[in-house]
C-alpha cells in the first residue's frame, strides 16, 4: 500500500464523552483523499469498549504503542492508525462522568499529538472536545485546547475562527464572563485583532479578498452614539477608523443583529466578534453540527468540532460526527491546498 502524502493527529477528547464514539462514526463515514491518513491518539481499552457498548467499528488499520511502531505503520501504508496509550484505568472509568483520570488522558493524548506534529509524523490536529472540569480536576492548568496547544507548542497568538458552511467567525476574545469581554474591548486591544485577522485572511484562498473584513457592534444598534453604552465610541470605532488608516480594509461597527447574516451572504469576507456568545449564537444557530472551529497562528493547523462532550448523551450511541466529518475534511482539504496537491 501507498504511503499517505499527509497525516491527521486525532487526541481522542475526554474519553467519558462523546469524543470515542463520533472518532468512530467519523472513520467509518467519512472518504479521505488517499494521500491522506488519520493517527488517533488515545486508550485502546476506550475504543473497544465504546465500539462493543454501541455496536461501531473501531476502524483501524495499525494499533501502535510508540514512535517505532508508528513509522512501520506509515511506512507500510496504513491509513488509519491507533497510537494507543495507557492513561484510562477501565475499572474506574464511566461514561459522562468528570474526573481527573479522565482530564489526564485528555490532556496526555494532546500533548502526543503535538509530540506527533513536531517529529514529523503528522501534519495537522483535529480535536474532539475535551471537559474543562476534568482538566481542573487532572490539576492541568490550561482551560481548553486552543490554551493547551498554545502551550505545547510555544504558540503565543493563537486567534480561533469559526467556519460554518462559509460563515467565517473570528472571536475577539473567548472565555471571559461578559462583564470582563466589555472591558477587554479597547481601542489598542480591537486594532491588533482587526490586524491579526486581516493578516490571515489575506495570506489563504479560503478568503474572498475583494471583500472587507467586518465588525460587529456590542451594544445594541453599535450603541445609537452613545444612548445604549459608549463602547463603540470609546474603542471600536477609533480602532477601526486606525486600522483602515494602516491600510486594511475593515468596516464596522456593524449590528450584531444583522453583520452575521450579511456576512454568510457573501457581504464580507469574515467577521470579527465581539465576544464568545455573541459569534457561537450566529453560527451554532445557522447550522449546529456544521460549525467547526479553525485555530490560527499554531505552528500547525487545528480543526475542530464546535460543541461539548455532551455527558449527558455519552455512551448511548446518539451523538451526531458531522462536526468531527467537517473537521476532517477540512484539515485534510487545506493541507492538500498548501502543498497545492488539491
């Protein structure tokens, strides 16, 4: 068998979710290119009992358990591969619960996929979610994998985008409550993201560049001068007003009521969000499980599902993985597009 041109690392999330079973579903529905290859990185004992429990495949071609076995798999021309490890006690383990057990696991199999990426034997990540209790609880003092990864790999401006059928979501800021997302909306703060983001859309062919980089308003109606909050005033619109003075093509602020929108009608070419909610409600509401997350600025590509690890439907055999497809397609097509092999 041929070896594959590329490989996907795939950390197996919070194995009490649901991160096992749409790994299964995902290699079992999805069609890869042939050049390329998945490594999914997690407990063996976890994907049997996942595969056995719901009646899935564990579609493997190659189980590994170091770097030596890896090679001889790629080599040989597997295409989907197990690098096991050996995290999960099964005596302890149960779906839907947090513990720490179950946060190292998730956190140990990241951290190999990085391991992967640096050494050379994958190109891209794409995650399953991972529980932010279960890495507290583990005593890992990252909050999620875009922190996570970001560390591992010396990573210092990370920016996540949103994808959802085209809808091109940048975030401001992430997990801050909303009192603290107002008040990291400055001028200096804003200009540096409109910059960050207008460097990256212009720099890949996912972006139309005849079309300006939008801004969405944080308050309502971008705060009617002043009448709803004096945010706009204060920071985004001078923020703005010296970004397109740099040169780049910006707009905003545009109502968050209607910028989402007009952006997924082709009006822009990606949208800045003020604040977490504020961008996932525009895409999770446009299409839920076809909204994968993009993180930026990495020494390498990570895709990833948008959604949680859904304890409450872990081991019943019900999760959707069209996110996890999308998220494999995605990293698979913009690797093969970089190496200008599409």
């Amino acid at each position: 068998m041929k070896k594959a041109a590329l490989y996907l690392a795939v950390p197996f999330g919070d194995p009490a979710g649901i991160g096992p079973e749409i790994v299964l579903k995902a290699l079992h529905r999805i069609a890869l290119d042939e050049r390329v290859g998945v490594v999914v990185v997690g407990d063996k004992p976890v994907f049997s009992k996942t595969a056995s429990d719901l009646g899935l495949v564990a579609d493997f071609d190659s189980v590994v358990s170091d770097d030596t076995g890896l090679a001889r798999a790629i080599e040989s021309g597997s295409r989907r591969i197990l690098y096991t490890q050996n995290v999960v006690d099964m005596n302890h383990f149960s779906y839907g619960t947090i513990s720490a057990m179950c946060g190292r696991a998730a956190y140990h199999s990241a951290e190999t996929a990085v391991r992967l990426v640096k050494m050379g034997y994958a190109d891209a990540i794409v995650t399953p979610p991972l529980h932010k209790e279960a890495l507290k609880a583990a005593k890992i003092e990252h909050i999620g994998y875009t922190e996570i990864l970001s560390a591992l790999s010396g990573a210092v401006s990370a920016v996540t985008m949103f994808d959802t059928l085209g809808l091109k979501i940048f975030f401001h800021s992430r997990h801050l409550s909303l009192r603290q997302a107002c008040d990291a909306v400055t001028k200096e703060s804003l200009l540096k993201t409109i910059e960050t983001c207008d460097a990256i859309t212009k720099n890949h062919a996912a972006f139309d560049q005849s079309l300006s980089l939008a801004v969405a308003g944080l308050n309502p109606h971008c705060g009617e001068h002043g009448l709803f909050g004096d945010e706009e005033l204060a920071s985004v619109e001078p923020a703005v007003a010296e970004a397109r003075a740099r040169g780049i093509d910006v707009v905003g602020p545009i109502g968050a009521d209607s910028v989402f929108y007009q952006t997924r009608m082709g009006k822009y070419r990606a949208v800045i969000s003020l604040y977490h909610d504020q961008g996932h409600i525009a895409a999770k509401t446009y299409d839920f499980h076809q909204t994968i997350s993009i993180t930026w600025n990495l020494p390498f590509l990570r895709t990833s599902v948008d959604h949680g690890t859904a304890f409450d439907i872990a081991g019943k055999g019900i999760a959707d993985e069209t996110g996890m497809v999308r998220a494999l397609e995605t990293a698979a097509s913009y690797e093969l597009a970089k190496r200008g092999t599409v």
